[in-house]
C-alpha cells in the first residue's frame, strides 16, 4: 500500500457507488430477486403441494423490513397481508421503478442506497406471507441470514457463507408448520 487512507477511500467510495443503480440495474435486481423468486416458487408449489411436509424459505434481508421504509402507499400495501395479490405486487413495483426512473426515491420514501435490493427483497416477503396465506399445507417463511461475506459486498460481511447458511437451513428441516408466513432474523422470529 502507498497510501493506506487514500486506498481505503477509494475501496469505500467503490463500495458506496456500486450500491448506487442505473435504471436498469434497479429493474434487473428486482426481475431477479422478487420476480425470479416467485416464478420458481410458483413453479414448483403443485410438487411442494404432494408433500405432506412442503416448506419454502426464502432468503431476505434486514434492508427489506417495513421499518425502514417510509413510503407510505408501499407500506400501506406491503403490510396488509388480507387484501395483499400479486397485482398489488405489481403495482408496488411499477410504483418503485417509476420513482426510481424519476428519480423521487428519497422523495416518495424508498430506502437512497441499495433502493433496488431493498425493495425486491420486501417484495419477496410480501410475496411469501400471500404465498402462506394461500396455502396453508405448505409452510412458507423468510428468512435473513445475516450480513453474510459475498462479491456482492466486496467481502465485507460479517459472516461466511457457512454461517449464513444455518438459519435457512435449520427452517428448511423443521417439523412443525408453525412458522408458515413468519419472518426470522437468523434463529429468531422478527417483523417484517
């Protein structure tokens, strides 16, 4: 290292702006994390359905609770797990994209950094609860396992991947149904 503050500097304005999206990167991420999701869950709900233990876990993160959001119509729609569709689904996330493409992310609520991320993954556990409300056989729940060390954050985890692995896993083979639509912070269950 020549100058250690200056590489940091750099590693950490680096990190910070690879956390902030082009359009397309935010529509990407959120294809990805929400709609791939919920069309391979989808896919495969009519074989989980034959099992008498069917689970699904999905991985969230801490970024995609409630509580950190403020956009109020999102909230509102996120939140209401009675009235809650896959069209609602859609809305919210044209709503994201036309305020990103906009550029009213901090204006209308949605988190300045990682916005993309944050909302695909509240979408996820949105689409989870609806998914554990419509089928109540199945045991459908979220989980986030942690800030877990990937390329995706430069290393910068607390956690190995061995480590982020525990939760999902330990959900994954439980027995009882119990947790079906439920959210859990590593082993413990938290708000969405």
């Amino acid at each position: 290292m020549q100058n250690p503050e200056e590489d940091v500097r750099t590693f950490v304005d680096g990190y910070l702006g690879s956390l902030q999206q082009s359009y397309e990167l935010a529509k990407e991420c959120l294809d990805i994390n929400f709609n791939g999701t919920k069309d391979v869950t989808e896919c495969l709900i009519p074989l989980l359905l034959l099992s008498k233990s069917g689970r699904v876990v999905n991985i969230t993160s801490q970024t995609a609770q409630l509580k950190f959001m403020s956009n109020e119509g999102a909230i509102k729609v996120l939140s209401d797990i009675d009235s809650l569709s896959e069209e609602k689904l859609d809305e919210v996330t044209c709503a994201f994209l036309a305020d990103f493409k906009d550029g009213n992310l901090a204006a209308r609520g949605w988190l300045p950094v990682a916005s993309a991320y944050a909302a695909s993954k509240a979408l996820v556990n949105a689409h989870s609860r609806l998914l554990a409300r419509r089928h109540p056989s199945l045991a459908v729940c979220c989980v986030t396992p942690g800030f877990v060390r990937t390329g995706m954050n430069y290393g910068m985890g607390l956690v190995s991947a061995a480590e982020g692995a525990r939760p999902p896993v330990a959900l994954a083979l439980r027995d009882e149904p119990g947790d079906s639509g439920l959210n859990f912070e590593l082993f413990d269950e938290c708000e969405f």
